[in-house]
C-alpha cells in the first residue's frame, strides 16, 4: 500500500523534475555562453578576427542576388560598322573620292580614313549597312570592291556593292534557255525596271550604270561572245565571284576562257577566300533559310542553263534558267 502512494506520488512530481531539469540545462548553457562572450580585461588588446568571405545573399528562392554593379552594368552593345553611319550621300562623295585615286591600292588609303575597311585594308564581310526596301522588307548591303567597276559614262564607280541576302526569288528566264545572255535575260529587265522601284529613293539615286563583261550569245566557244552591258542592278559572274575558272579540262578548257572573260574576282570575295573550305561570304539566305542564288554567266557548254551558286557557299555548274533560284544583286555607287 505505502508503495503504491509512493509510486503515485512519484508519478505526480515527474512532470516538475523534468521542468527543473530543463531550467538548469538552460541555465547551465547561457552561463557557458557568457564565458564565451565575456570581455577581454582593460588593457588586453583583443586578437584580430580571422578573415572570412561573405557569402552571397540570396533571393526568396535560394539563388544568389546579383551585385548591384552587376545588376546595373549595361549591357554590351553590337558592333556597328562606319559604313551604317553614312548616308548615301555622303558615301557618293566618298565614293567619287575613292575612284579618283590612281589604283587600287590609293583607293584602298582612302577607304581607310573612312573606316571601310579593316586597318589593314582588308574587306571581311563586316562592312554593311542596313536598307528598307519599299515593301517594308529589311536587309543589308555590303562593300565587296573599290574603284572595280567601269562606268559607262567613264571613270570607275568607287564602291561597288552586294545584298547580303536573296531579294526574292526568280528564274533567269521563263523557258529552259541561255541564248542572249544576260543581255537578253528576263532577269536582267526585272531588276533594272519593276524591281529596282522597290529601292529606297536616296539609294535609287546614288547608283551609277557600270559596264558589266558577260557571254551575251548563250552556248558558245568563242572568247567574242563575251560583250558589255550598261547596268544599275546585275548579277555576279562567276570569275567576279570565285577568281579564275579551271572547271572544264581538255579541248573543253575553252570553255574556261568564256567564263573568266567575264570579269575579276571582287576584293571581299579574294580576301576572305580559304582554299581549305567554301567561303562562308558566298552563302546566301532567303526568309530565312539559306539558298541557291544565280550567277549571269551562262553555261557556255549548253544551250538551257546558267551558272549558279549552290547553298553551300560554292560556284558551280548550270541549272536550267526557268528555275527558281534566289536573286542577289550588285550595284556601283
């Protein structure tokens, strides 16, 4: 009996000890605490504090916060070229500037106090400027040459330039047939008529007629086919495009001499070219994809085709001229 009252009164008082002992376990540690933190006694220099890296504050999520200098740094801007900062005014007297120097090498002194070329006098694609076509479309030219081109009222053109992309998409002529040439070509009547209206006005007017060099008979093996057309808008031969033509071998190399009878390589196509791949320059986008474009040389080895180049960025042989391929444009200011 006396030992079940004092089991019940044990039991009673438990939950007073285990408060006791949490009292004193609490007091035992903010006295331990207070030996931690105690000051050092007057006169005693306090040892220096090990430094520590901070670490990051981090947002809601757990993510580290930018730096304020970081979050207000701006963000770099792309490069603009110089020739973006010109208007086509002012690059026709540049241009004419540029044609009066005595060579190409003079021309390309001028071209440098104009930053349109690198500082080496080098042309590496990044010589563009924006344009707006009429329809709204937005594309780029760019500088492929200077004091190139022959005009037709005499002198040379200074600037001569290229789309950066396809301006649509077009055959040469609507039957399979190269006879006349570019000359003849329902191309060449496009782009010197309907579509040369959808050029900007202050562009429109800086273009000079240059005389273009192209086999103005269709097949052929003669060197005499080979005549000049006055043009504002034209298409790249192909020697203007990838240098001296070594394509066909045999009796058939006359037919190399047709085609580099044509013209000379352009400065932008000659100083990016790399023997060891396809040069990148050459490709060519329509809407977003990249394309096939035409040349205007004919193929001097059959009567239905023209030159062409294919979307890996290379020269090549003929296509058919009703085919539809893109149309990239050269013009002389």
């Amino acid at each position: 009996m006396i030992r079940m009252e004092f089991a019940k009164r044990i039991e009673e008082a438990l939950p007073r000890l285990a408060c006791v002992t949490a009292a004193i376990a609490m007091a035992t540690l903010l006295a331990l605490a207070g030996c931690a933190t105690e000051e050092a006694p007057a006169g005693a220099e306090a040892p220096a504090p090990e430094a520590a890296e901070e670490a990051p504050e981090q947002d809601a999520a757990g993510t580290p916060a930018e730096s304020e200098q970081e979050a207000q740094a701006p963000e770099t801007e792309p490069a603009v070229s110089a020739l973006e900062s010109y208007s086509w005014d002012e690059l026709s007297r540049i241009s004419a500037e540029i044609a009066a120097a005595e060579d190409e090498d003079a021309a390309i002194e001028v071209a440098k106090q104009y930053e349109l070329c690198t500082p080496d006098g080098r042309l590496d694609g990044t010589q563009v400027k924006s344009v707006t076509l009429s329809d709204g479309t937005q594309t780029t030219v760019q500088i492929v040459g200077f004091a190139h081109d022959n005009k037709t009222e005499g002198g040379k053109a200074g600037i001569t330039f290229v789309f950066g992309d396809a301006i649509g998409k077009g055959s040469m002529n609507s039957s399979k047939t190269n006879a006349g040439g570019w000359e003849a070509s329902q191309m060449r009547a496009y782009l010197n008529g309907d579509w040369r209206a959808q050029l900007p006005e202050d562009l429109d007017a800086a273009i000079v007629p240059v005389d273009k060099l192209t086999n103005n008979v269709g097949e052929t093996q003669d060197v005499s086919a080979v005549t000049a057309t006055s043009d504002s808008l034209w298409l790249f031969s192909v020697a203007e495009l990838d240098g001296a033509i070594e394509w066909y071998r045999g009796d058939n190399g006359v037919y190399n001499e047709v085609l580099n009878a044509e013209g000379v390589e352009y400065k932008l196509f000659r100083d990016t070219a790399d023997p060891s791949r396809p040069n990148e320059v050459l490709e060519k986008n329509f809407q977003g994809s990249e394309i096939c474009w035409w040349a205007r040389s004919p193929r001097p080895a059959n009567p239905s085709g023209f030159q062409f180049v294919v979307s890996g960025a290379v020269p090549d042989d003929d296509w058919p001229a009703d085919t539809s391929y893109g149309v990239v444009p050269g013009f002389c200011i």
